[in-house]
C-alpha cells in the first residue's frame, strides 16, 4: 500500500496586497509542483486580497500525491532543513470590481525549514545485551522551527542510524547502530520523546571499537557528538549525548586488607608475606560504582573490565633503603604519572566467599550502589622498578622503587 497517496495539510498561508484594486479569487484546484516536477494536487479555499493591507488565509485541505517518488524526494529535501520552495498554479475565478473573469494563477510559496536544532540524548540506561548487541533507552529533546502534525501510516516509527566521529571529525560512514525515533507531532519550539530504542551493533571488528569507545567515553562522564542518518537523506547533525552523571565509580576505597595485603585467589584468606611463594595474592582499590547503570528491574553484567589508573602529575617520593644492617640509603623515585591498571579477573570475589573463585565479573543491580574490588597490577608500559637514586653514596640501584604504589 502506497503511504503516500494523500496528506491531510493544515497551516496558514500568508496573502499580500493586491497591486490596484480589491479581488476575491474562488476556491480552485491547485497544482503543486517542486523543483519543475508535478507532485499533485489540494483544493485552495476562497480568499480576498486588498490593496491596503495583507491577509492570511487558514488551510486545512487534503493533498493528493499523483508522484510518489517526486513526492519522497521533495520530503527528503524538505526534512533535511534546506531551503525549499513550492509552486502553485491553476485557474481559479477572479471577481473583482462586480466583474467575474477566469485569472491563470501561478505563485511560488516559500516553505518554512524543517530543521531539528540542538538535539540531545540523555538518561540512557542499558536494558539488555549479548555478545553482538545492546539495547539501551534514551531520551531525546530537541528544538523544532516548524509545527508538524503526523498522521495515518506516517506516524510509523522511524528508523535512524547511529555514526559516530572520527578523531578528526569527520563522520564514520559505517553505522554502530540505530535509534527508534517515533514519528510523532513536532510542536514548534522544545520538543522531548522519552524512552527511545537505541541498539548498538558490534556487527564489524571497526563497529565494535566505535561502541567499546563510545561506552567508555559515556561511563566515563563525558559529553559526545553523534550524526543521525535515516532514508531518504534524513541527517541529523551535531546530537550531543550527555555523559553518564558524575560517571559510572563514584569512589575507590585503599585499605590495608584488600589493597596492601590482599587475599589469595584460590582460599580468599589474606596474604601473608611468610607464605608468598604459595598464595596466588590480589590486591586492589574497592570501587563504588553508581546505581543507575541499570533500570530500577534490570542487570547489568560487565565483563573483560580494563582500566589504567593515572595521575595528573608524575608521582615522587623519597623512601628508606635497609641494604645491610649497618648500612641505611635514603633514594628518591620518580614513578610517573601511570599509576597501575585494575582488571577483572577471577578470584576476585574469592574475598567475599570462597565459592565465587570463578566469577570475573561485575552485576549492577538496577537502583543499588555497589562496591567491588578490583585487582590491580603495572601497566604493561609502566616502568619497571621506576628509577631511584641512592642520596648517600649518589648511584642508581635496580629496582628499588615499586612499578607500582601497590606492592
């Protein structure tokens, strides 16, 4: 079935002053045309014109669509914000003077720019997912230049492609996704849809990156840029997706037990430096990570957890080195700004119960806040050992310094 056969068109159309005398042009059938090409036809209402003053004229007509794909790609060209302009003509009665004569009438209309400006998408919270796909909900507002109502078969959702920037800039051509964007009334002015359908796809090893990255950058609390491309060469531009708030940890947490100690992997009974060779130690921060990752009655479950700590200054310190018993080197090390990297992995839960040897990973509850740990090691990059200088006899020594601040 053609979704295009007819529109029901309401608006008001704006009638200047006449050149010498008064007139009343007769209602009439309308030819519409765009670009030279002939889109239909809609039936124009009566109306007068003045010398002295303009008017305006309240249509609410039926548009008959006589070229569908003259038609779709005149709405594409409307829809994507640019200038447009609509021609129509006929052969309406022209009274004017007590005189009635037949007037060829042709009248180009400017039309006003459909453009979305200012999008945003914000409150995204996760639904679901697998190892290919997932499924959040977002809101979205915008500011919308031109009432629109939708109707009849057009009020279908649509279907809007999600592309990323590149570091550049420039536009990823291949999508990481799609959004449900309803086909609603457009209210002139702000507009807010709640709870739209974002999928995010890792359907290629490129398309799974942008989405690993994009996650990132949304746990992390920060602000992105996203292009919307649907059919007909709908494109919206510049849609900013705000940032997780306050970002996904809300705190870590350096304790003797978990951080300095640790526990083994295997048992999670604590460490003990008597038993080094045999205990498989971890140890790391306890995170507290933010309730609303999930909805109020969804999990959330993080695996392959990959983080590098840094600081935004290199770290230094002095330090007491015992060598022999006799013989005390005071060093100074230069660590850095890495400062180690947390992962998941298991026996991290080995801690809290032994049972949970096995698990790596993290499930977020739906309006909890929770704490975890994670382990924590250098960073592949990270320099061993550091550098340090012996301040006695002023020589450098091999690894005197932790890679780590974590032992």
């Amino acid at each position: 079935k053609n979704p295009w056969s007819s529109l029901q068109v309401t608006g008001t159309m704006l009638v200047g002053r006449s050149n010498i005398v008064g007139a009343t042009i007769h209602g009439f059938v309308a030819q519409v045309r765009f670009n030279g090409t002939t889109l239909g036809f809609c039936n124009l209402p009566s109306f007068s014109v003045s010398p002295t003053s303009s008017g305006s004229v309240a249509l609410d007509t039926v548009f008959q669509v006589r070229d569908r794909a003259a038609f779709e790609s005149a709405a594409s060209t409307i829809l994507q914000g640019l200038p447009s302009r609509l021609e129509l003509s006929g052969t309406p009665q022209v009274t004017t003077e007590g005189a009635t004569l037949d007037l060829t009438l042709s009248k180009l209309i400017e039309l006003p720019p459909l453009t979305l400006a200012g999008a945003k998408l914000f409150n995204l919270r996760m639904v679901s997912g697998n190892d290919t796909e997932l499924s959040l909900v977002a809101d979205v507002s915008f500011v919308s230049l031109t009432r629109l109502l939708v109707t009849g078969n057009a009020s279908q959702a649509l279907r809007l492609n999600v592309h990323c920037l590149s570091a550049n800039g420039t536009v990823v051509e291949e999508a990481m996704g799609d959004i449900l964007f309803p086909n609603s009334d457009l209210e002139r002015g702000l507009n807010v849809r709640n709870n739209l359908s974002l999928v995010l796809r890792k359907a290629s090893r490129h398309a799974a990156n942008d989405v690993s990255d994009f996650l990132g950058r949304w746990l992390s609390g920060a602000q992105q840029t996203l292009v919307l491309r649907g059919p007909r060469g709908i494109t919206v531009s510049g849609v900013k997706v705000a940032g997780f708030p306050g970002g996904l940890l809300q705190s870590a947490t350096i304790s003797r037990a978990q951080t300095l100690r640790g526990h083994d992997a295997e048992t999670g009974e604590l460490c003990d430096w008597r038993h080094r060779g045999q205990q498989h130690c971890l140890r790391g921060p306890m995170l507290v990570a933010r309730s609303s990752l999930a909805g109020m009655h969804n999990l959330v479950q993080a695996r392959d957890i990959n983080l590098d700590v840094n600081l935004q200054r290199n770290l230094t310190y002095d330090a007491t080195l015992r060598e022999l018993p006799w013989q005390i080197d005071h060093i100074s090390c230069d660590s850095g700004k890495k400062l180690f990297r947390i992962q998941s992995m298991p026996g991290m839960w080995s801690g809290v119960d032994p049972e949970r040897r096995a698990e790596d990973s993290v499930i977020f509850h739906g309006g909890l806040t929770q704490s975890f740990l994670l382990p924590s090691r250098p960073q592949p990059d990270q320099l061993l050992g550091g550098t340090c200088l012996t301040k006695i006899f002023e020589r450098r020594l091999p690894e005197c310094c932790f890679s780590s601040v974590l032992p």
